[in-house]
C-alpha cells in the first residue's frame, strides 16, 4: 500500500537527513534502509529534494500535541512544582520531535519553502506556558513582571539544552539518564526563575 | 598574502561549500580553486579534508575563549555593564551558529572535536558567572543563585542568536537597533532584579 510505503520511506528519510544532512544521505541509502527499491522511491517522490520536503512536513507537524493531561497534572498552587512538571513535559515533547529540531537547526536553507513549518520553540507549548502564567496570575500566586521575557527565558532555556544534549552528547530521545539529568539541573534553575523571573507571592 | 590570512580564507570558503553542498560533494579541489590557491598548498595547511572540516568548526568557536577578562566592565552604571557583556556575548553566539550546523551532523563529527567545543561553551558560561560574582563582591548587585541566572541568560541569547541569523538567512537585513533591543531587554531585566537595594550602593544606570 502506498501510504504504508511512503511512511516507511519517510521514517528512515527522517534519522538519516537528521543525522547526515540532505546533500550527505542518497536515495540508495534510504531505500536500502527502508528495505525498497530505488525505483520505488523516485516513483513516489519524483526528487529527493520532494522526498525531503514531504519528510520533514510530516514529521514536524505540531497537530498531534495533546496538552490535556499535562494541564491535569498541575496542581495551580505549588508554582514551582507545577513549572518543574511542565519543563519535564516540554523536555520530553521536544525529544519525540528531535529529529526535525536537529535538521531546522542544522540549516533549512535548502528548502527555504518550509521555513513557515519550522519552529525553534513549538508554539502549542510557548501558549501553554502563557495560559499557565496567566491563570496562577490570576490567582495572585505570581507577580510577572515582564511575561514577554519569562516565557522566552524558559522556552530559550530548554531549547539550548536539547540542542546541546543532541549534539555534544548524541542523544536522540529521552531516557532515564536523560530524567536524572533533569531532576539533577532543574531543582536550582526553576528556584530562580519562580523566585527573580517572576516574583512568587510569598513574599508580598 | 600570508599564510594564516590563506588559511583563514580557505576555512571560510570550505565552510560555505560544506553548508552549501554537503561534506561528501565537497571536494578539497574545488574549495582551493575557490579561494584561488593551490590544492598542495591546501593540504599543506591541513592534511585532509577531515581536518578542513574540524578546523572549519574550530574557527567558528575560537572566538568564544577569546573573550578575556578585558570584557568584564565594572564601570559605575549596572546597566551599561550588563548591556556591554551580553551584546559581545550574543555576537559570539552569531558566530558560533555555523559551527553548530555542522557540528549537529552527528556521523561527521570526531568525539574528541565535540568534547573540545563544548568545553569552550562550559568555559563561557564560567566566565558570565564570574562576572556576576564581581558585581555582586563590588557591591553593585544582590547575591542570589549566579548558576542558574547564567543558565537562563545565556540560553536566552543562545536562542536569540539563532533567530537572528535564520532570519538573516531568509535576507532580512537586521537593523543594530533590533539586535541590540534583545540586549537592552536583558541587561533592564537584570538590573531591575538585582540592583542593590542597600541605600550604601549608588543606583545605576
């Protein structure tokens, strides 16, 4: 079946451009990989500048996000607990989409068309955040003095990260490590941003 | 010419072509007939095209050490300081942005290269956090957690430094006014928080 066919294709499309970079992958390769014939692929694709395109689209798509049961899991008064839940959860969302952060960061020059889908920060989650903020504001649990510069501060902080962690240290999902890692760093850095960035209503 | 300006032109070019063409499609021929030198000279400066492409990384994050002590101002406006210190940090983040792109085509990369670059991000980070430690012992700003303040403004202007050069890349041109606003942003944030409430201390800026 076609469609069954062309995610095959796709998927090992996705870990090799990610990994290699569009110029450095060939068709050979991926066909090989996603256990096709050549043949196949230019019958489906046409180019592989068509296969990259249609790859990367379907993959960065950003409909398939459910923040439900995230906003379920916060308990709207523990203002640093809930932050710590939230950033897990962006650290782990961020990780099911890593391939498609690795290649909008190693240059989407090549198909400059698909600009529009790329994202550094993924907007459902930047709005969550704000939505977030703006309830617990609200609720006079927080003070926000500049809400502009708090969300980008911890969005900017989580992306650094995951770029880092992909590229010094080659990870391409989350993991236990990965968790520890996180209960490790983020104790201290979500204390400052509760504490300077805003200004939890403690002591008012 | 001289060698080193030889040296700094062929990286510049083999980086172009590599961003452009991909490592495997570049050829050491064709980037020496670019930077109109010979290709015995190029090998000469650097062996192998595996070296071009590590030194090409090198070049792009050189800077980052660079960045000495002669940066750490201490002048009497808090927010000048802090507005001086993130507008050079965030101009050397531009500069690394084309080391990152090659840097993230994880099968190219030697092990050692990354653990020397990262090493050279870490020491950045080292650097903005002593220099935290100096306002604060020079009265200047509160003491509060220097580590994570660091984490989150770097992260900030690491972020930011991608955006600006995806958008240059797109062919917008920026306007100084517009790089500088993020770095205005930042240095008021900082200095809003952590100016000294101490009626000892002058009010900056």
């Amino acid at each position: 079946m076609a469609a069954n066919t062309k995610e095959k294709i796709e998927a090992q499309a996705l870990l090799l451009f990610s990994r290699q970079g569009l110029h450095e992958t060939s068709i050979q390769e991926i066909a090989q990989s996603a256990g096709v014939s050549e043949a196949t692929i230019f019958r489906l694709y046409s180019t592989k500048q068509a296969l990259y395109r249609e790859t990367v689209l379907h993959h960065s798509a950003l409909d398939g996000i459910d923040l439900m049961p995230l906003r379920l899991s916060l308990t709207m008064e523990d203002l640093r607990l809930d932050l710590m839940t939230i950033a897990r959860t962006y650290f782990k969302l961020y990780f099911a989409r890593i391939h498609p952060l690795r290649i909008f960061v190693s240059g989407l020059v090549q198909v400059r068309d698909l600009r529009e889908f790329g994202y550094l920060l993924m907007p459902p989650l930047v709005r969550f955040l704000e939505d977030y903020l703006t309830e617990m504001e609200a609720r006079r649990l927080v003070r926000i003095p500049d809400p502009e510069l708090a969300k980008e501060l911890f969005h900017a902080l989580i992306f650094k990260d995951v770029t880092f962690l992909t590229t010094f240290e080659k990870h391409e999902e989350w993991s236990e490590a990965l968790d520890q890692w996180f209960e490790t760093e983020y104790p201290a850095r979500i204390d400052l941003f509760a504490g300077l960035i805003l200004t939890d209503c403690g002591n008012d | 010419m001289t060698l080193k300006t030889t040296r700094i032109r062929v990286i510049e070019i083999a980086y172009q072509q590599f961003l452009e063409h991909g490592y495997k499609q570049t050829t050491t021929k064709q980037v020496a007939e670019l930077a109109g030198v010979n290709e015995s000279t190029l090998f000469r400066l650097f062996e192998t095209k595996e070296n071009l492409f590590h030194d090409a990384i090198a070049h792009y994050t050189s800077d980052l050490l660079q960045i000495g002590m002669e940066s750490l101002t201490y002048g009497p406006s808090v927010e000048e300081n802090f507005f001086v210190m993130l507008k050079r940090l965030l101009e050397l983040f531009c500069e690394t942005v084309p080391a990152f792109r090659l840097l993230i085509k994880t099968s190219l990369v030697d092990k050692r290269f990354l653990e020397q670059v990262r090493f050279k991000f870490e020491s950045l980070k080292h650097l903005f956090k002593q220099y935290l430690d100096g306002m604060q012992r020079r009265g200047l700003i509160e003491k509060t957690d220097f580590a994570a303040l660091t984490d989150y403004v770097l992260g900030g202007l690491f972020y930011e430094a991608f955006r600006v050069k995806m958008a240059q890349e797109d062919g917008e041109t920026l306007p100084e006014e517009l790089l500088d606003a993020s770095c205005r942003r930042y240095a008021a944030f900082l200095t809003e928080r952590l100016i000294c409430a101490a009626p000892a201390a002058e009010e900056g800026g």
